[in-house]
C-alpha cells in the first residue's frame, strides 16, 4: 500500500508572495495551515544567494520548522540554458549548474531535487554520482507537452535503466493528463470576445488531433475577427493541451512508477466541489495508491485566471486528501 504525503510547492503562492502580501515565512505558514506535510521550495524566487545557500538562510528554514512544523521536502532547481547573452550553456556547464543544485538541496535537508529537461538524459547520467554522494534524488519534471509515453521521456527512461541508479528518475505534472480544455485561457478567450461555439470547435480540432498549422487554418477567419481565439487554439497545442483521454498515459506512468520521486499535483482551477475541471484525478490518483509509491503529491496551482491562489491551492489540498482518502 502507498504512503502517499501532500504537500504544495510554494509556487503556488507565487502571486502573493510577488505582490508583498506574503513574504517567505507568510507563505511557509500559510502551507502549513493548509495541512501540507512538506514543501517545495522553488530556489532561483525564494532563495536570495541562488544557486547557492547561505547559513543565514539555512537557519531561516529551520527556525519556521520548528515555528509551523513543516519543512522542504523537495528543492525546485531552475536549468536557465539561455543565461548568457550570446550563447545557449553547454552541456557540460548544465551540468556544473546541476551539481550546484545538488549541492544546495542538501544544504536545505532536501532528499528530492526537481530537474527541468533542458538538461539531457546523458547530462542526468553524469549527475547520478553526485545525487547518491548527497543523498539528493534527481527527477526529470515530465511536463505537458511531454509525458511518460513521449519519445524524449522514454531517452530518459532508457538513460535511467541503463545506470540502474536509484537516484536519477522523474517527477511528473498531472497536467501532462488533461482531458479537457484550460479554464483559465477558455474564460480569457471569452472576455477578448470569442464565443463558446468558437471555442468548441477549437476543442473538437485538438481533441481530433488535426495538426495545429492546419487547425489554424480551419480558424484563420475566425481569429481575423478575435485574437484572443487565436491565442486559445494556440494554447491548446502548447503547455496546457489535452487529448480524449490519458489512459495510454496512465499505463505509461504504472512502467516509470519505480522511479518517481515525488509528483506535481498540477491545477488550474477547483471548483467548490473539490473538482479539477479539466485534470482527471479520479483516474490518476488511483494508478498512484495502487502502484507502491512513497512520496509526495505537491499541489502546483497555476495563477493564470486571477483566482484566489490560497483559496484554490487550499482547495487541491483538500481534494487530494479526500481522493487518496476514498482510496486507502
């Protein structure tokens, strides 16, 4: 049986945080009031000497640990390939960044470390000894577009079951299962004018899989009249698209289960009845309780419709709960 643990990554609270009505230690107790059990700490916002921690900042998450009782449980590493002016970072500057990362996941008591997929599969390999030397887990983020049946996910796979390390894997986005189209953009589209039946037809071309140069086509008149129609379809085809279904999704998150080591509750908007409208969690947490995992659910509430962060976070929290709940 799963051990599952929730928690949130302070992300989701990145708007108040950026607006002043929370500093650090505010949203560190906010989480807790939640009920999150852990957090993750997204370093290149939160930590003022990133990449690197001091010992002031050491003592600060320590002192609201004791304070609220919750602590970081992950270290979100930002992999900023397009730093310099003039040139993308090599690989193997990627992976000195990495190491870096590594280095101030430990410092903080983190034993998981969020990796985005700039860096490769065989800069992941290179960083395995010193995950396990730092006792710090390295998990590639699976975000949508990408997911576990994706061909760049499945370079990874082979990578990580070729070093059978038990410290290089994953860290999947739910978004990665949407079955239904972006609220948030779906509502902006609508205030910038276009209709619901425009909308439907835009859902009906992703959801039918017509390629995205032909679906803008299809629309082009359409999106003459209302670019924010535009804006909408295109979304579809980007970080917030869907499909019919993720059952074949599923079955590829049940093979990559073993090396997960911690999961992004990705959410848009909840509705009042603990409901994720467009993200099936019905389908999803079950295939977690059921596949052995110990780890983390991190609620990651994207602030993209100007809804309440702490109340729609608050909200995924509970929704987990209750669904990992009617599971156990």
């Amino acid at each position: 049986m799963s051990n599952v643990k929730t928690g949130i990554t302070l992300f989701s609270l990145g708007t108040p945080y950026l607006k002043g009505e929370l500093d650090l230690e505010g949203v560190i107790r906010t989480a807790a009031g939640m009920g999150a059990e852990g957090y993750e700490i997204v370093a290149a916002q939160m930590i003022p000497s990133y990449p690197h921690v001091s010992d002031d900042f050491v003592a600060f998450i320590n002192a609201c640990k004791d304070k609220y009782g919750i602590g970081p449980v992950c270290y979100s590493a930002n992999m900023d390939r397009g730093m310099l002016k003039d040139r993308d970072l090599t690989e193997d500057e990627m992976v000195a960044r990495a190491i870096t990362d590594i280095v101030s996941a430990n410092r903080l008591g983190c034993t998981v470390m969020r990796e985005q997929y700039l860096l490769s599969p065989q800069g992941l390999e290179r960083i395995a000894p010193y995950a396990e030397a730092y006792n710090v887990r390295v998990g590639i983020e699976i975000h949508n577009p990408e997911s576990p049946i994706t061909q760049s996910i499945l370079d990874y796979m082979e990578v990580i079951e070729k070093t059978g390390s038990k410290f290089i894997g994953f860290v999947p986005d739910f978004g990665c299962f949407a079955t239904k189209p972006n609220k948030p953009y779906w509502d902006r589209a609508l205030a910038g004018g276009a209709s619901e039946e425009q909308l439907e037809k835009c859902a009906k071309l992703r959801y039918d899989e017509v390629p995205m140069e032909d679906a803008m086509r299809i629309m082009g008149p359409d999106i003459a009249e209302c670019p924010a129609l535009g804006a909408a379809l295109n979304s579809m085809y980007g970080f917030v698209q869907f499909k019919k279904d993720c059952k074949k999704e599923l079955e590829g998150l049940k093979r990559i289960m073993p090396h997960c080591f911690e999961m992004h509750g990705k959410c848009h908007y909840i509705d009042e009845n603990l409901h994720e409208v467009s993200i099936p969690y019905e389908e999803i947490i079950p295939v977690i309780a059921e596949s052995g995992y110990e780890g983390f659910i991190v609620s990651e509430f994207e602030d993209e419709g100007g809804y309440d962060a702490v109340e729609q976070t608050t909200r995924h929290v509970a929704m987990v709960k209750k669904l990992l709940g009617e599971e156990f």
